[in-house]
C-alpha cells in the first residue's frame, strides 16, 4: 500500500473502516485527510503527514456545541512503520494498526463524549 498516494490513502482508511466496523470511509477536506463515519454519527478525521506518511493524526470529530459544554477528545498520532513485512507472523497492516491504536486509545472517549453531549443538549 502506497500511502503516499491519495489513493492509497483511501484505501488504508476504508480498511481501518471496515476493520472498526464503521459505516463509511471518504475524502476530507484535503488530499492528505480521510474521514471516518460511523452509523451512530461519530467522525474521525484522518490526517497523514506529508512526506513521508509516517504519521497519522486522528482526531474525534464533535459537534460545535462540544466545545460549549467543556467537552472533548484530544486527538492521537500513531507511527505506522514505512516497510511492513507483510506475511511475518505477528506483524500487523497500516490498517490493523491504526484500528487497533483508535480502539485502544480513541474509541471509548469518542463515544463518552457524544453520550455526555447528548445529555446537555437534550430538549
């Protein structure tokens, strides 16, 4: 995978997207970013660092109100290795990487934050 490439970069997103069992991966607002959505309505937004893409920055997407009520997500940057050796036993993908750092270090605080969110903004 190419990620120097847009090409390869929506690739790598749609992976991450399917392996977090989100609903879509597309375009953001730049050649260098991704976002992730999720049926829930939860965004991340994917940003790869140029050149080379060594470093992803992912960053939970919340609603302006968020920012009113004091709530947030800081965002997380993961290094994902320049050569992986595909095949070696233990070695994960870009893909498998990325969704598994969100899991670990982004996922539960995203969906607390909407929770919370929801609890303020309810009518």
């Amino acid at each position: 995978m190419d990620l120097t490439t847009p090409a390869g970069l929506a690739s790598l997103a749609r992976g991450v997207a399917k392996l977090l069992q989100a609903e879509r991966a597309e375009p953001g607002d730049g050649p260098d970013r991704q976002r992730i959505t999720y049926a829930d309505g939860r965004i991340l937004e994917l940003v790869f660092n140029r050149p080379p893409s060594t470093h992803v920055t992912i960053t939970p997407v919340l609603p302006d109100t968020a920012r009113r009520h004091g709530i947030g997500v800081p965002p997380i940057t993961v290094y994902l290795p320049t050569r992986s050796r595909q095949g070696d036993p233990g070695v994960q993908t870009p893909a498998q990487l990325l969704a598994d750092q969100i899991r670990a270090r982004t996922e539960t605080a995203h969906t607390v934050a909407v929770a919370e969110l929801s609890k303020h903004t309810a009518p």
